[in-house]
C-alpha cells in the first residue's frame, strides 16, 4: 500500500483529495498548520471513509517538521495544496503569499530530495496563462504574467519545479492547473467553508441561499459575453480530487507534465444563479454590481490532454454541483463551526 504526503490536507479541495484517495486504497498523512481550515474536517472524512487519516499540524516552511514527517512515515508521493489563496489579500500582503506558496514548496521540494521522495503533484492555477492568454487555454501555451501576486507565485512555482525537473532526473512533477472548482462531498459532511466573507461566487451564492448574506453582488453585467457577465469553466470539487489520484498514477514520467482540469465549458454568473434557484427551489437574491478589479470577462479549459494522457474528465454536470453544494450548505449552515 503507497503512503501519500497532503500538505494542505485539511482544506477545500484537499480534504475531498484524501477521501478520493483513502477509497482508492492509499494511506494518507495531512500536513497542515490550519491556518484556513479546520480540525472538525478529520472526523468528517473519518465518518466518509471509515478510516481516519493521521495528521500533523506544522507549517510547510518548518524543513525540521517535514523531516521529522518523511523520518516517521514512509512516503511515496507527496500532493501540495499548502497555500493562500485569495487573490485580493495576495496584493495587500505579496510578501506573505511569495513566503507561504513558493518558499513553502521550496522547503518542502527539498525535505523531499534529502528523504528521497521525488514524486509531486501541485496544486496550479489557469491564472498562471496571464490575462492576454486567448481562450480555450491549453497547456502548450508559455506561462503568462498572472496581475495578482497570488497568480504571479503559482507561475513562479511552476518555474522552480521546472528548473529542478532538469537539474535532477530524478524528479516527477505534475502542475494541475484548476480552473473553478466548486461543490462538496455526496455526502454533505465536507465542503467549502470559507472564513468571513466569500471571496468567491458559489460559496456568496450558497451564503445568501441558506440566510446568511442578504444578496449576491454581480460584478459587472456590461462584459463582452451573451449575457454581459463573465464566463468561467466550473468543476466539481470531485472530479478534481479524481483527477489527482489520476496524476499519481502518472508519475513514473520523469520531468515537469502540466494538466488543465477544468470543463472545457464557460458559464456566466447569471447562469450560475438560474441554475442554482432550479435545482435546489431557494432564492438568490441579487444586484448588478460594478466590475471587480482584475476580473477577465471569459476563460474555459482546453481539457484534453488531462482526457488523453490522465484518462480525466470532469464529468459531473452542473445540476449535481449545486445540489452537492446544497446539501452542504443546508446540512451545515455554520460549516465547520456549528
Ligand atoms: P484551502 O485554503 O481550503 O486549503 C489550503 C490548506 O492549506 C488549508 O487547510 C490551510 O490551512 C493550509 N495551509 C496554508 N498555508 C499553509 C502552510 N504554510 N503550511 C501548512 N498548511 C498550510 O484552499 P483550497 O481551495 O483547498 O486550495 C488548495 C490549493 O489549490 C491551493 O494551493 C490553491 O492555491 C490551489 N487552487 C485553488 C483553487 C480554488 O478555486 N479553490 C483554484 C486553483 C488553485
Ligand atoms: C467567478 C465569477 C466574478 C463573487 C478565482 C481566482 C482563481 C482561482 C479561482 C485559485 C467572476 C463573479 C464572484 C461575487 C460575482 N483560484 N463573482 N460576485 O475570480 O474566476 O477565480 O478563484 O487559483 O485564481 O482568481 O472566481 O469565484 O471569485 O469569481 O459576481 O460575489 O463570479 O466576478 O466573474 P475567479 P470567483
């Protein structure tokens, strides 16, 4: 049986990683300081599973902790989700997300090479094709020039781990490059939780759903779309911890291999909101807002590579991510906390 690493294990798209995982028959270690997630998560995917997956509470920047880790444990593989990831705190506080996510993976490639594990698969992003990208994006396309210091570290990652693809042979590296992931568990044990505000659309949609936001602000409805709002590719969050243990399975390729896991769909904002209200009877109240800084009117995955090579696709359909997402929701109307 293959022990994997999951830095970040606890969060939103790592805790649904490790069920996938756990179900596909794979020991689990969770390495997370918890700074946005929280600790009920462990008993959740314990009720999921059946098995409970060991944790350890450290930064991924503490090299002693992760040693003391790879020392403990014998680990196969390691999966990195350990970062920040709101793109409006990344321009107030830059220093921070450069410290967390690219000295993070830095410390953590290198615990890796000193206990000889060379096998990794890291959370990316579509933001790292920039704003001037045309769309469908695909993975033949050169990184681009991302406007957010969150966006600009995750491009920044992909180059460390490509440079040390060639400086050690050794090395197998999938960058997963996600594009809007969205939905919870069947179950509605886990989900998105995020603290305060959402920054992002599904859990403010979910929020105003369930009472405890008034209304959704649209951000801009005068976009070049057919509904003058923007288009994004959005995917169940479990299709995308599929696609992880995919990856794993592809790492006897040696070198750097990235992956678009998304859709190959757009959908507007508005159309989110329809389909929302359809499938799950609430309303969501909303107002048109102003354009959000940074915002780009449109972008969707070319998917197939991921298709071709990882034999992924997305396949759960836009209904069942908000009936999940739902289920969720109402099932746990305070996340975590309640
Ligand atoms: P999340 O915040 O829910 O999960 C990240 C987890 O990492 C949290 O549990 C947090 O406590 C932990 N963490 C943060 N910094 C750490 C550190 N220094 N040491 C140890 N643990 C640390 O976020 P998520 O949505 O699950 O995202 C996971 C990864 O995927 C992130 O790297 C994110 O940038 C990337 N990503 C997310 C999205 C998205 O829309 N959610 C899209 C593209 C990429
Ligand atoms: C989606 C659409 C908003 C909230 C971000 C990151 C990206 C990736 C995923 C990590 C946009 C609109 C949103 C609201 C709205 N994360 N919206 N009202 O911006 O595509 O991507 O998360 O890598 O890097 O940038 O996702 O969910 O924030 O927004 O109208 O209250 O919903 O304008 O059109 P985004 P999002």
């Amino acid at each position: 049986m293959q022990t994997i690493l999951v830095t970040g294990g606890a969060g939103y798209i790592g805790s649904h990683t490790v069920v996938e995982l756990q179900a596909a028959g794979y020991d689990v270690v969770i390495v997370d300081n918890l700074v946005n997630s929280n600790p009920a998560v462990l008993n959740r995917i314990h009720q999921i599973s059946g098995k409970a997956p060991l944790f350890v509470q450290a930064d991924v920047r503490d090299a002693d902790a992760l040693a003391a880790v790879f020392a403990k444990y014998d680990i196969d593989a390691v999966i990195h989700f350990a970062g920040l990831k709101a793109v409006g705190e990344s321009v107030e506080k830059p220093l921070q997300y450069y410290d967390n996510n690219v000295r993070g993976t830095m410390v953590l490639c290198q615990a890796m090479a000193e206990a000889g594990v060379f096998k990794l698969v890291f959370s990316s992003s579509a933001t790292v094709y920039g704003p001037d990208a045309p769309v469908p994006y695909e993975e033949s396309m050169p990184l681009g020039q991302p406007s957010s210091p969150y966006g600009a570290s995750k491009a920044m990652v992909e180059r460390v781990l490509a440079d040390l693809c060639v400086s050690d042979s050794r090395w197998s590296v999938v960058a997963l490059r996600y594009f809007n992931p969205i939905g919870a568990h069947v179950s509605g044990l886990i989900g998105e939780d995020p603290l305060g505000l959402p920054n992002n659309l599904m859990p403010f949609i979910s929020r105003v759903a369930v009472g405890k936001l008034a209304e959704l602000s649209v951000f801009g409805d005068d976009y070049n779309t057919p509904d003058g709002t923007c288009l994004r590719d959005y995917l169940h969050v479990v299709d995308l911890a599929v696609g992880h243990c995919r990856s794993l399975q592809s790492l006897d390729k040696v070198g750097l291999h990235a992956f678009n896991l998304g859709t190959g769909n757009g959908v507007s904002v508005l159309d989110m909101v329809k389909a929302f209200e359809s499938v799950t009877g609430q309303k969501v109240p909303y107002k048109i807002a102003p354009r959000r800084h940074g915002d780009l009117p449109a972008f969707w995955a070319n998917a197939d590579k991921a298709k071709r090579e990882l034999s992924w696709v997305a396949g759960s359909s836009l209904e069942k991510m908000m009936a999940d997402t739902w289920r969720w929701q109402s099932n746990n109307p305070d996340g975590y906390g309640g």
